[in-house]
C-alpha cells in the first residue's frame, strides 16, 4: 500500500535569499512506499506443463513450477530530495536531485542451486539493497540576439548501490555472489599477478596461502558492473537558417574483457582475441603479461587459463567512453519553398556514433561486449544484458517537407 | 505543480483504499483456468499417466541428452571404447581424462540428473496425496518414479563419488544440502529399485518395451548389487530376470537394437521431431552420412584389437571405412543415421548384461561351472567357442571383463565403470592416456552447482 509524501517550496515568492540573479527557486522533497504488481497470476502455486513431445502416445507433463506459499508484496521506500535553481532570467538553468531507493522484500527469480531440481522460482528475496545517487542538470542560453543563438545543456548521473542486509547470506546460494555492504553489482575474481617466467602459465593471488587456486579461499572483488557516473553535453549552435546539434556521451565504468566468462577459448585456440596476444609467452625466461598458448586439455596453462584466467582481473577492466552519439547540421529552406506552399523544409545531415574515445580492450563500450551475460555473479536484479548487435555508425543526409 | 497534484491524488487514493484492505475475510481465489496445478495432475490416472511420460520424454527429445549421448558417449571417451575424430575441447576434456569443472556435458548431466529426480519426487508426492488414480495405477507410476529416481542416482554416485541425497520437492531445504556419503547414496539406490521391483508389474504398461517394468526393476537392482559387491543377491536377482520367458537372447546380432527387440528390457522411444528421421540420437552420430564415407567417432585400436577372432559381433557391430589408407572402425550396434518410419530405439537395459552380471556373481562366490555356463552362453551368441573347463577364479574374471568389454561397448558407459569398480582403470588406460589419475575417476563437480550451493565441496584433483 503506497503511503506517499509530497512537499516543495518556492524560493521566489518569498524573496528569501535576496540575490539579484536568482531569478526562480525551489526545493522539493518526496517520500513514498510502493509495492509492485508487475508480476504473474498464480505464481505461489505448483503446476506442471507439456514436456514437449509425446511418449508412447502419452503427451507427457513435466513440473513447471515450484510451491511457493510464503509470497508477498515487495516493498520500494523511495525518497528524494531535489533543488531547481534559476539565474539571470532563467539563462541558466540548475537543478540538483538527491534519491534514496530501499527495496525489500523484492519479487525476482530467485537462484536455486541445480540440485533442487529448479535454477530459479519467484520469490521475495530477503534482502534490503539501496540505489542512491546525485543527478545533475544543467541548461543554459549562452548567447540569444536574433541571428545567433547558442544553447548548452549537461547531465550527470553517479549511481551508488549497497547491499544493507541479507538475513542468512553464508548459506544461500548468493553466498558467492554478495557481501553485505558491497554493491550487488560487484564482481569478483582472482587476482593476476603475471605469468610465471619459467612456465608461461598465469599466476594469481593465492590469498589463503594454500598453494592452491580456489573460488571459496582466494576471491576478492575485481571490479563492478554498475558505471561509476555517466551523462551526455549537448550544444546547439544555430546562425539564420542554419542549425547545428552535437551530442556527446560520456561514461566512467569497468566491464568484461574479450577474455572474460565461460565461453572464452585458451589463448590458441582459433577464436578472435585482441591483438595483444601476439605478445605471448614463448620459451624459457620471457618476462610477458600473455600466457603460454595451448589446446591441449591435459597441459596446466589450459586448465589455469580455463579455472582462473577467465575469471580473474586479467580478463576484467576500464570500459569507461566518451563518445560522439549525434551530430546534426540543418538548413532551413522555408523561405525557398514558401512560393510552393510548403510550410517547414528542411534539409539536414545527420551522424550517429561518428567518434568514440576509450581504452577499452573488448567490443563495444557501450554494450560491454558479447560476454556480458556471462557476467558472474549473474545479477538477479535485472543488469544482465542479452548479447546483441554493437551500436552502429549511421550518416543520414535527409530532405523533410511539411504541407 | 503538476508533478505535486498526482503525490496529492496517491495521497487520497489511498487513504481510501486503506478501509478496504483492511477487511477481515480473505478473498477465496479459484485455481487457474490455463495452469495445471499438482492436485488436478493427480486427479485421475489419464493425467497421472502423462506425469510419468514427461520424465522419459525429456531424457531423450535432443541430441546429447541423460537418455542418449550424454550417458553413453562421454564415459566411453574416458575409457578406451571410442573417441571423437575430430578436436573440441569439451570432448578433449573427457578423451585426456582432464575435465574442467566448466565442463558444459558435466553441468548439463548433473542439471538434468537433479530434475528428473525432482520429477520423480513430485510423482511420488502427488501420488501419496491423491485419491482419484487408481491403485493399479497409482502402484505402476509410484514403481517408475522410484525407478527413475534410484536410476539417477545409480550413475550420479557412479560418476561424482558423494552427490545430495534429495528425497523430496522440498526445494528450500534441497538448493543447500550437502553431500551424501557416496555408500548411503547407494543404499537409497537400492531400496528404490527395490520397491520398483515390488510396485511394478511384469507387464509392461504400454503394447512397447519403453516404460520400466518388474525386470527393469530387477535387473538394475542386480547391477548395483554387483557394484556393491553383494555376490548372492546380484546372483539371485540375475536368475529372476534370466529365467523370465519375455526375453531372449536374438541369434541375428544386426536385430538386437531394433525397436522391442526381444532382448529389450528398456529401451527410450525416439519422440524427436525436430531432426527429421532420427531414430536413436547415438546411430544419428556415429553412423556416417553415406555407406562408404567417414565416421565422426572411431573406435580405440585398443577396443579392436579386444576381439578374437571370429567374433560374430566384430562382424555386426561395428564397420570399418578406410581414409589416406588407414582402416579405421566405428561401433555399429545401431545402423541407422535417419530413416523412416522409425526402427531402433535407445537401448537402456538388455538381457545379455544379466548372463554377464550371474557370471561375474558366480565368479566371486566360487561357483566356477555355473558362472562359465552363463560365459559361454553369451560367446556362442557371438559365435566362439566355448571357455576352457580348467580356468581358474582369476581367470574366468577375467574373461567376464573381456566379455563385458565386447558385448557392451558403447553403451551407457559400462566399460568406464567396470574399470573404475575393478580397480584397474588407472593401470590399463595409462598406455593410451599417460596423464590419468585417480582423481580422474571422479568427475568435478559442476562450477556452477557448487556457486550456488556452499555447502557442495568439490572432489580431488579438481578447482
């Protein structure tokens, strides 16, 4: 049930502060409690469905579902807290929000371990995770006289997230995908302290000490999926009949390499990697950041490369971007084409994804690479990406015309 | 102020809608038109029926799958049956005896393991509570749930070593139980089979040899007392089923995997329609595209070279093509890549394992004739002559393992598991695979059971 609470204040009519260039005012704040309904009908009950094709005649029914009686609502706290500032007969615009997510309680698929008979069911996951964050607009009219006018807007976001608690975390199995205090979004992994000189085989932080590479004892966190801040700077710049727009993206994040997840073949194995490999480990003494390549399944450089490597900070990094998402030039002809009745004509060349800055060693930046949904831990709150076609470069020069 | 005017609306909603929640009688909800939940599944025995059905159904709809290659290939790389023609690493991994816990044919065996014994659990449950199936019915699907479940278990125990021991649909408690002692697992193993073989009937439910019977029940009860090494009752139960008028061993070698063969026990009907003309998902892989071309899976030289000479089932049960002048074999135990209408089902269990299982039995407990009786027996099936009457204990073991080797090849991995429960498995795969160990009898314990299960540890050898 939402118990929702709304309250704002306008600075202007009060006069309070007093400053010539505070041209308008206000502070709002929202609190509220929501629950959710976007869920399926029925789904505390067992039931069970066709199990494909017949058998012996018979269609055959398999379990569909599990029993599930213990289903409630989930329950969404959120509070914001917002300050819109005007300067200079509203030139220039600033507004700065603050918001407080907690969730509890949350209905997701929740991970069953295989052994259950299940991977997943519908469930009200015990935990209480917080999405905070700072959101930044900025728009402002830098010249306006006739002619030239000249508008800036700037957006930023910086998400934060935390696990706040998880009541019998140790025992569930998200045991390895979280830690209480952590961002649910982290990732974790071995940590790649080379190649051994005298093997070529890739070595890592043994935390516990005892020689052995193992998830339970020598994980630590390597990185996280959620972006550290991204926004966008747009500018239009427009002279008479002539417009210009230029929008760029940026985006401050860490994502999986080329050589991340379970699918990812040993380094010789004839699968596209990075040219970086060509820097591999070969022979006695070689001091490299490129392990041994092999193929062979019994050799330790394929077993390390398939155990740990994939799964290490080796494979994870920077895909942090700033790119140039949109440039358009337009030219106004209207006044040409009024002789024809033709009320608005334009013409325009338009590039979309023109220039990207990164140092990111894997596909696109931008959907982190096909291997993003062998992220582990697989986030059950929705981060998971399906893989999909790179964002593409596009130039399209157009003709419009309204009657 | 637009923004404020909707806050005010939700505000007012609900304190409206606070009197109505808050009423005292829940609302009844009548169950769903379009979901079949488990109370209705077990109202009568047409549905009940189906519940069992389902399990086989899915064991062998696709290629690589529990009830086809996943249960016969795999082990068989491991051994020194057949391997893979070609290189790709999830195969590689069980042909070197080097699997990764990442291993996609370990997870899927484990995955698929798991639900069909939440499947048969489920079976059981509904069962227990119903009051509409009849008790015919009720003791025929109660006998194959239990089959099934103990059916699973028997090859989990036989690959992973201790797996959870799960009994029931209790999920919550089921996704974090630990490990069973492997011994206990086996125990549950056979009480299973055990009461499959009192549930179920001699008949078998359907006009085919596709759903388990009484001999089912019985001849994997005597297997399993093999393994454990309970001489008298894998002997006993053996006799139950050799004596069984249904089954016969077929003179013709080329008839015996063809569909309810009288040497059927259990066999898998083929129900895929999605690859047109498969009728066994093993002859769709092995049996090459054309009579004369090249096979994709070739049989160990060492696996060859095993048979005497004269073997009738060299002859009929494999076939050979030659390629940049070498003559290489592939098994042929199944003939047929596609056809239709379909002629060959996925043998599970045949009659010849139990002169097999007696003999070995008989072997142990001393009783030397009897157990040659039952050899030979299987040997002149194959056209050869009879065992020597002067072997002694060690030698007529041995002639039961080279038995086995020749009459079971390729099938649902009895040679891997003969060589692992012999202790011999290390010593005469060596020369084929140098890199084997101990450790690699065991398989790991899927990467992704054990993120999501603390309580799993993984086995020796494996990280």
């Amino acid at each position: 049930m939402p118990y929702p609470l709304s309250l704002y204040w306008g600075l202007n009519s009060y006069n309070f502060f007093n400053i010539p260039a505070l041209s308008f005012g206000k502070i709002r704040m929202s609190y509220g409690t929501t629950g959710n309904d976007q869920i399926g009908d029925y789904q505390y009950l067992d039931s069970w469905a066709s199990a494909g094709f017949p058998y012996g005649g018979v269609s055959g029914l398999a379990p569909a579902r599990v029993y599930n009686p213990d289903y409630g609502w989930e329950v969404n706290k959120k509070f914001e807290a917002a300050i819109d500032l005007g300067f200079m007969d509203d030139k220039l615009l600033i507004s700065a929000g603050y918001y407080n997510n907690r969730s509890s309680n949350q209905l997701v698929g929740y991970t069953l371990s295989s052994q259950s008979g299940f991977t997943e069911y519908t469930a009200n996951l015990p935990a209480k995770v917080q999405n905070s964050g700072v959101e930044i607009d900025i728009s402002s009219t830098n010249v306006n006289n006739g002619n030239f006018q000249w508008n800036t807007s700037f957006n930023m976001s910086i998400p934060k997230n935390k696990l706040l608690s998880y009541p019998g975390l140790e025992s569930s199995s998200d045991a390895a995908s979280y830690e209480v205090g952590q961002s649910i979004r982290m990732i974790k992994g071995y940590h790649f302290t080379g190649v051994d000189p005298a093997t070529g085989n890739p070595m890592f932080l043994d935390v516990n000490k005892d020689g052995f590479y193992t998830e339970d004892d020598d994980y630590i966190v390597i990185g996280q999926t959620m972006p550290k801040f991204f926004g966008g700077l747009s500018n239009t710049i427009s002279y008479k009949n002539l417009t210009l727009d230029i929008f760029f993206q940026f985006v401050k994040q860490e994502a999986p390499l080329l050589d991340y997840g379970p699918l990812v073949g040993t380094i010789g194995s004839r699968i596209n990697k990075t040219t970086d490999v060509l820097g591999y480990w070969n022979g006695y003494g070689e001091q490299t950041e490129i392990p041994r390549p092999t193929t062979t399944t019994t050799e330790d450089a394929y077993k390390l490369f398939r155990n740990q490597y994939r799964y290490s900070d080796a494979a994870w990094g920077d895909a942090s971007y700033i790119r140039l998402k949109n440039v358009a030039i337009s030219y106004d002809l209207s006044k040409l084409t009024q002789a024809w009745k033709m009320q608005g004509t334009t013409i325009y060349v338009q590039g979309e994804n023109l220039v990207t800055f990164t140092k990111y060693k894997g596909l696109d930046p931008e959907i982190n690479g096909f291997d993003r949904r062998f992220v582990y831990p697989i986030n059950p709150f929705g981060s998971v990406k399906s893989p999909k076609l790179p964002v593409l470069r596009t130039l399209t020069i157009g003709l419009k015309f309204s009657l | 102020m637009q923004h404020n005017n909707k806050y005010f609306a939700f505000l007012l909603i609900s304190f409206i809608a606070i009197p109505f929640f808050g009423c005292k009688k829940y609302v009844e909800i009548p169950p769903p038109e379009n979901q079949l939940v488990t109370e209705n599944a077990f109202s009568d025995d047409r549905t009940a029926d189906a519940t069992m059905a389902g399990v086989y159904s899915i064991m062998n709809a696709y290629n690589y799958q529990f009830g086809n290659v996943l249960s016969s290939f795999m082990p068989a790389f491991g051994a020194d049956e057949f391997h893979y023609a070609f290189s790709t690493s999830s195969f590689d991994e069980f042909k070197n005896n080097s699997l990764t816990p990442d291993n996609s044919y370990i997870r899927s065996f484990w995955e698929s393991s798991y639900s069909f014994i939440y499947h048969a659990n489920a079976v059981i449950e509904g069962l227990q509570k119903s009051t509409g199936v009849s008790e015919a019915m009720k003791n025929q699907l109660m006998g194959e749930a239990k089959f099934v479940r103990g059916f699973c278990y028997f090859y989990l125990a036989n690959r992973f070593g201790d797996v959870p021991l799960i009994l029931n649909t209790d999920y919550k408690v089921n996704t974090s139980m630990p490990r069973t002692e492997k011994a206990k697992v086996m125990d549950a193993v056979v009480a299973d089979f055990s009461d499959a073989q009192t549930l179920l009937s001699d008949n078998y439910i359907s006009t085919e040899r596709i759903r388990p019977n009484k001999a089912a029940a019985t001849t994997m009860l005597a297997r399993t007392y093999l393994f454990l090494g309970k001489w008298n009752e894998a002997a006993t139960e053996a006799t139950k089923v050799i004596n069984n008028p249904k089954y016969h061993l077929l003179d013709n070698l080329n008839n015996v995997f063809l569909k309810n063969s009288e040497e059927a026990i259990w066999q898998l009907q083929s129900v895929n329609k999605s690859t047109a003309g498969v009728n066994t998902w093993e002859g769709f892989n092995l049996v090459p595209f054309s009579p004369t071309g090249r096979a994709y899976y070739n049989l160990y030289n060492e696996l060859v070279n095993a048979f005497e000479p004269g073997d009738a089932r060299f002859a009929n049960w494999t076939k050979s093509y030659v390629t940049g002048g070498k003559t290489y074999y592939f098994p042929y135990k199944y003939k047929i890549r596609t056809a239709t209408p379909v002629q060959e089902y996925t043998m599970v269990i045949r009659f010849a394992e139990l002169y097999l299982i007696r003999a070995e039995a008989l072997t142990q407990q001393n009783k030397l004739d009897e157990a040659r009786a039952d050899l030979d027996v299987i040997r002149e099936r194959a056209e050869l002559s009879d065992l020597a009457v002067d072997l002694n204990k060690d030698q007529i073991l041995a002639a039961v393992a080279q038995e086995r080797r020749v009459e079971l090849f390729a099938e649902w991995g009895h040679r891997w598991f003969d060589l692992i429960r012999t202790g011999k498995a290390v010593e005469v795969l060596k020369p084929i695979k140098p890199d084997i160990t101990v450790n690699d009898l065991v398989y790991p314990i899927p990467r992704s059971a054990m993120r999501t299960n603390p309580a799993l540890t993984q086995n020796e050898g494996y990280n």
